[in-house]
C-alpha cells in the first residue's frame, strides 16, 4: 500500500515506533524534540520495527508525501499508533488524526 502522509502525520508515526523501539531515541530540544538514531547505526542487524522505522526516517528526510507499506509493515504501524494512543493523554486531534491514519492502515489485508 501507499500510504500518503502530511508532515504531522509522518511525526506521529516516526513518534509511535521509536516510542515502541527505544524512547531514550526522543530527545528534548527548544519547543520540540529530535530523534536520535546513532542506536541504530552501530546494530548489525536491525529488528521489522527498526527497519520500518528506518524507512520512514528515509521517507520523512526526502520530504517524501508517500511511503510503500507491505501488509506486515502497515499492521505494525497500526498497532504502534494504537500504543501510543494508551501511553498517554493527548490533545482529541492527536487522537483523531491517529484513528485515521490506523483505519488506513486497516484496508491492508
């Protein structure tokens, strides 16, 4: 599937799996925070969730509109955004925006 992505939406997915994979990645910085993936680039071989983490990185630093999910990849994602979702309180059109993106991610069979 092609999943088309606004730069806030490309945010909370990059947000959901490092949260999933290792959040000490999320640094705080001025009003927002960066993601730190040094972690990653000394690792010989990578777990699905860093590897689809990798392709999004890739994705958002093109400034890429689209990323290619296989099935495997778009029910990660979905059930990473669920996570988050649970992890915390967050603003209703945080919640909104991840419910759209997950019922998305669900026409993937």
């Amino acid at each position: 599937m092609i999943l088309e992505l606004n730069s806030d939406e490309m945010l909370l997915v990059i947000i959901s799996i490092v949260r999933k994979i290792n959040p000490a990645m999320l640094k705080a910085e001025g009003d927002g925070f960066t993601v730190d993936f040094t972690p990653l680039q000394d690792k010989t071989e990578l777990s699905s969730d860093e590897q689809l983490l990798t392709k999004l990185r890739h994705a958002a630093e093109s400034e890429a509109a689209t990323v290619e999910l296989d099935a495997r990849e778009a029910r990660q994602l979905s059930a990473s955004l669920e996570r988050l979702e649970r992890l915390q309180k967050w603003p209703a059109d945080v919640i909104n925006m991840s419910r759209e993106l997950r019922s998305k991610l669900s026409t993937v069979v």
